[in-house]
C-alpha cells in the first residue's frame, strides 16, 4: 500500500456535489480505502470568464498500479459528465494524481509530481491539511517551503466534506 494524494476539482453543476460524489466514489475504488479528505476551498479560475472552482484533496492508501489508478479516476469522471472539450476549460470532476507515494512518475499519460502543483494554493493548502508537516516530494521539495512560497490568496476554505 502506497499513500497517494489527489487533487480533486469542479465548477460546474453543483461543485460541492460533484466533490462528495467523487469522495464517495475514491471509497469504493478496489484495493484501496480512503485515508482522509480536507476542506473545500473555493478558487476563482485559472483562465478568466469561468465559474469558481471549489477544490480539495484526498488521500488514498493504495496497492493499484499508477495508470490502474488513473484510469479508475478518469472512469470516475466520465461517470459525473466530465467531457473533454477544451483544455482547461470548465468541468464537471477533475481528479488528478498529486502525489504516489514517494514515486517519481514521467510517463505520457501521467506525470507525479503533478505538475505546477508547487504554484497552485489550491492544491497545496488543502494537501497540507492531510500530509505529514515535513512531507518532501520525490523531487526533494519540502511542503512548508512550497506552501511559504504560495500564499493562501484568493483561496476561501468552505467546509469539511
């Protein structure tokens, strides 16, 4: 078993649905329980003109594969109406893989360290809620420091799930 963090992400019919579905769904994922699961954060978009997106992170104890895993997450996706039509652009369900134990994952289809997480508060900030307070990356980056050099700016913590 492997300690896996996802970032979970919606704007789109009723994010904080969307997240406690997904929640639900991370539960029953085969050979793997759910670990916790931090607060709801609300963001604006990345990209201007988008609904806000409301965020947290889950964490997984897992023995699937990485791309076993992905693929479930995608599945899981698929099953609340994610589409694929702009990169980017808003969504129902995004579940990406933050964190896989303590792999370094450069593969077409997945990259772990996901990138850019280290410039994205909302993912830090609710990771930290979950992972331990001297977490490093595979890549040798410690959590406080990324969190020091991301301040909690536009970021509105909502609630426990």
């Amino acid at each position: 078993m492997e300690r896996i963090y996802i970032g979970m992400g919606s704007n789109l019919a009723a994010p904080a649905e969307q997240l406690r579905s997904a929640v639900a769904a991370l539960g029953q994922l085969p050979q793997t329980t759910l670990a916790g699961v931090s607060a709801f954060y609300q963001s604006d978009s990345l990209l201007p003109g988008q609904p806000r997106y409301t965020n947290a992170v889950a964490a997984l104890d897992s023995s699937l594969a990485p791309i076993e895993l992905l693929d479930a997450l995608q599945a899981i996706e698929n099953d609340q109406g994610r589409e694929r039509l702009e990169r980017w652009g808003p969504r129902t369900l995004d579940l990406d893989i933050l964190l896989f134990g303590d792999r370094l994952i450069d593969e077409p289809r997945l990259k772990v360290p996901h990138y850019q997480m280290q410039e994205r508060a909302f993912v830090l900030y609710p990771l930290a809620e979950l992972a331990p307070q001297n977490l490093r990356l595979p890549d040798g980056r410690a959590l406080p420091d990324l969190l020091a050099a991301c301040p909690f700016v536009g970021l509105e913590r909502l609630s426990q799930p």
